[in-house]
C-alpha cells in the first residue's frame, strides 16, 4: 500500500487497524523508510529495523488473529516534520468483552515525500487498570477506534 | 534554574544528571511547560502534569538516593521544534557495580521561547537483559554518561 497518509493521525489509524484485521502488509506500510525505525512491544521486546518488526508482528498475528485495540487520553504533539502522540490502549481479543491492559504507548511520526509515516511504537503495560477505556467494545465514538478520514 | 538548554542532548543530560543527584529542582526545570506533559515510570505510572510527576520524583529519591543511569544505543529523531529520542538504560543504584534493568526509553523534546524542554518521558523494562551497557561503571566513554557541553 502506497496510500500518502496525510496526518499523524491516519498513521495511526491504518496502524491499530491493520492489527484489528492481522493484515501485515497493511501494517507495515505505515512504517517509515528509515533503517532506525523501533517497535517496543509490552513484553519488553525492542525491535529495530523493518525486517524484525515485521517478524515479530508475523508471530503476534499468528497467536491472536484479532486483537482490538481501543484508544484514549490521547495527548498529541505535532510540529510539521515529527509528530508524537501518547495514549492508553485497551485491548480486546476476539470476541470477548472484557478489556485487556490497559497498555501505555508513545507513537512518533515523521513526514516524508509520501507523506506521514510511524518512525516508533513504544508500548508498555500500565499499572493503572482505572486508565482503560471502559465503553463497550463495539460502541461507536468520537475519537476511538479511529477511522480514516 | 532557567538555563537556556540549546539541544535536545543537553536537556537529556540534565535531566539524568538530575536523577544521579536526586535533584528534585534540577529535575523538574527541564519540562516543558505544557499541561500535558507525561512521565511513565518503568512500574506503569503514568503521570501528567508538573505536580504530579514532581510528587513521584521526590518519592523516588527519597527511596533511592543515588541512581546512575548510563544511555546506550541512542536513536534520534531531530526536527526544528520537535525532537526524540530512544534510548536503552542502564542503571546503577548507589555504589553498587551491578548494573540493574536495561530499561527502554523513548524521550521527547519541545524547542520553546527558552531552549528545548522535555515534553514525555516514556520508560519501561527491557525484556532482552543483553540490551544492557556492559560497560564498567564509572569508566568514561563517549555517549554516556552524558555531560552538558
């Protein structure tokens, strides 16, 4: 996918999105073209690179074909080449209703000639379970799960 | 202090120059002031705002004194008014030689009317123990500990 994604917060959609729909490709095509590029994941993994990314995405997928993630107290920082936004994810797994988490992550974007892309995803578990997002899975809101515009 | 700090290297410096102090001053003059600036601790706190980020520094360094922490595999990412940086740390309590964690941080900076500011400190457990700057403490080296220029 080649789509020029105009805005930190298209990224970041076309992100938790791919995740929702496991689609890998999709997922990274978010990324930027930048060898430095870093996903830490709430395991404590810190991956480099696009091709251990990809691979640890790979197996996430393979374990838990659909993981929702919901996001909220999302606090946005954007000047016009990096773009940094922090929020507490709530995930969902499958079908269930219950929310897993919450987790804490700090996604940095970087505008290029193809417009946004995520240069880092950094996420961790939260001590705070009071910080989940408690709205019923499935309910349509303002700011999460984010769509593209 | 209301040092002009010119670069987001030398607010990173004071800030973990501060923690090594336990300067509760030194520490918080390197935020931004911005209501929305977060602190994550490695426990899963997150934290907003000056008063409450103060108030858990102030807990953490009546519990420990004396933390060195030593920046290794720093990735950066510089714009005009935006800046971040990842980092592994390493950190060494008291005068033990033991290091403990790595810990994973992803550290994000705001240029403003007085130089840049720290706007997030995301920090959370390295799961891969090998991530950890072997080096021996105390022993100078290039990128770390980090000194204001």
């Amino acid at each position: 996918m080649n789509t020029l994604l105009a805005s930190p917060d298209e990224v970041e959609a076309v992100f938790y999105d791919a995740i929702a729909r496991a689609d890998l490709m999709a997922l990274m095509s978010v990324w930027a073209d930048d060898e430095d590029i870093v996903c830490i994941h709430p395991t404590g993994q810190r991956l480099s690179g696009a091709a251990a990314i990809r691979d640890s995405w790979r197996s996430i997928f393979a374990n838990n074909p659909r993981l929702k993630v919901r996001l909220s107290r999302v606090v946005r920082w954007n000047s016009m080449l990096l773009a940094v936004h922090n929020v507490v994810e709530t995930l969902y797994i499958g079908d269930e209703q219950k929310a897993h988490g919450p987790m804490l992550a700090t996604n940095v974007f970087q505008r290029g000639a193809s417009g946004w892309r995520l240069l880092a995803h950094h996420s961790s578990t939260a001590a705070d379970r009071d910080l989940a997002d408690r709205r019923v899975a499935g309910e349509r809101q303002e700011d999460a799960p984010r769509t593209l515009h």
